[in-house]
C-alpha cells in the first residue's frame, strides 16, 4: 500500500507539472479581413449631354485603381451587351477593354415591357451570346416591376439561366424595385425561376431607395444565394445614390459581416459616387478611387 501510494503521488506530481508546462489551449478566433474582389461599373461616367463614351468610363475606372469592370449602363452609341450590339461594336468593347488592363465580369440584361414571351426569350439569348463574346461571367437583371409582366418574366428567366449555364455563364437578380423590390420579391423570383443558375445580386442602397426598408433585415433571408454585391449608398427613398460610401444610410459594416458569414465571397462592384452637378471625368475618378479605398479599408476589419 505504501508503494502504491507512492507511486500515485510521483504520477500526479509528474501530471500537474506536465500540464504546468504545456501551452494553453485557445479557441481559433475568426480571421480579420477579406480579399473579395472590388470593380468598378461604368454608370458613373454616363453623361450622354456631354457625350461621354464607353472608354471615358474605361479610362477613368482604370485610373480609379480598379481591375475589373462591370457593363451595366447603356447609352446612346454604347448599346453594350443589348441585342442590338452588332459584332462590330463588340469586337471594339472587346479590344478596348484589353487595350487598358482590365477585365469585364458583368454585363446587364435589358427587357422591353410589356414582355411577350418569345420575344423577350430571343432578346435574351442574343445578349447571353454577346456576354459570351466579351468574356464575362455574370448577367444581372433588374426583375420587372409591373405585375402583369411577373410571370412571363419568370419564364424568360428560367429559358436564360439554362441557356446561359450552358455558355459558362451566372444569371443573377439585383434588387430594383417591382418584383425584385425585397426580401419577399426576390425569394418570390428564385423560387419561381427555380433553377440553380439563378442567384441574387445585393444593392443594399436600392433597398433604400424603392422600399425603404432595412437592407440588414432584408439581406439575412437571401444571403446565402448572394453572389456577387452593388455597392452604393442612399440617403432616404427615391433619394440621392451618387454619394461617397459611409454618407448616406447603408450600413455596409453591418451588412458586409451578414455576407462574411453566409459564405460570400464577391465580387464587390462599386456602381455609384459622388457626382456633383458639373462633375467631370476627372473628378468623378478620384470620387470612384475614394469608394475603393472606403471599401478596401472596411474589408480589412472584417
């Protein structure tokens, strides 16, 4: 018994001098930051008064500091992707985009209304072709916002989710009011659509803009079919969204940390920024660099 008990004794000194020693154990905190990727979409440099054209939007996204580019506004001579781009014009979008670093990732599909079935399922598949041509990987619809069009569309959009996925393609929605205006409207659309290339594309600030409601609360219903985000800010509804990041109401730590947990992993495309009547091509640069930044910024606290 004494041997025994001796023995106990060594082994538990033994053990507590052991567990002296060894390195506590901490739980693995969450990383700090995100590499999503931030681009920059052409609409801040549309001005058809002054004749601005796609490669001043060109220019200054480059000069901006931004990679990658979005084709998301048209206007008159810059048709982009729509289906009356002729091959012509998008061999020249094509080599004006090489010509100055940058990669187009996303084009915007347009619709006339009131839909009509076939028609708009031709249009469709015209501007997935010219997608596939430039080389991008994303096509974003706005939704439609009266309701008689709402089923013709969800039938238009499952024949391009197809169509596109088979061209290498993601079809996704961006909250514009209508029938894209929420949480409500937009799950309303995936599950109509019902096909698995067919994702949704955030805009926080349109949320503000044509309803007014949280874009937060909005987000977490739909955040795990995120895949890629508008970046833009909003003052009130029917407000101002050519504003610098953190000036109006988003607020996009909030809401980028609901994306960080669902998965999300962009891109970020910054649509909108400061534009002050009289803007110029120089000025409304620097504003597109100061919402990079903003961004870059945030997502190294993320």
């Amino acid at each position: 018994m004494r041997q025994n008990r001796r023995q106990f004794v060594r082994t538990t000194t033994l053990a507590a001098a052991a567990a002296a020693l060894a390195p506590a154990t901490v739980p693995a905190a969450d990383p700090v930051g995100v590499a999503w990727p931030i681009g920059c979409f052409n609409r801040p440099w549309v001005n058809a008064e002054a004749h601005w054209t796609l490669d001043t939007a060109l220019d200054g996204i480059r000069d901006a500091g931004y990679r990658l580019a979005g084709l998301l506004t048209p206007s008159p001579g810059e048709p982009l992707i729509a289906a009356e781009a002729t091959a012509e014009y998008l061999a020249g979008v094509k080599a004006k985009i090489a010509a100055r670093g940058l990669r187009a990732n996303l084009g915007a599909l347009r619709l006339a209304t009131p839909l009509v079935e076939a028609d708009a399922i031709k249009s469709l598949r015209q501007q997935i072709d010219h997608a596939q041509f430039l080389g991008l990987e994303y096509l974003l619809t706005f939704g439609v916002n009266q309701a008689a069009d709402y089923e013709t569309y969800y039938r238009a959009m499952a024949d391009a989710a197809a169509y596109s996925q088979e061209r290498g393609l993601r079809l996704v929605l961006k909250p514009h009011g209508g029938g894209s205006g929420a949480a409500e409207e937009i799950t309303r659309c995936l599950e109509k659509v019902r096909h698995p290339n067919f994702k949704v594309w955030y805009d926080a600030g349109n949320i503000i803009y044509y309803t007014g409601k949280d874009p937060l609360e909005q987000l977490k219903p739909i955040a795990q079919h995120v895949t890629g985000f508008c970046a833009k800010d909003c003052d009130r509804p029917h407000g101002e969204v050519f504003l610098a990041f953190g000036t109006g109401k988003v607020d996009f730590a909030a809401v980028f940390h609901e994306l960080k947990q669902a998965g999300f992993h962009g891109p970020v495309m910054v649509e909108c920024c400061a534009k002050p009547a009289g803007a110029t091509p120089a000025t409304i640069t620097a504003a597109a660099r100061q919402n990079r930044e903003y961004l870059e910024k945030l997502f190294a606290t993320l």
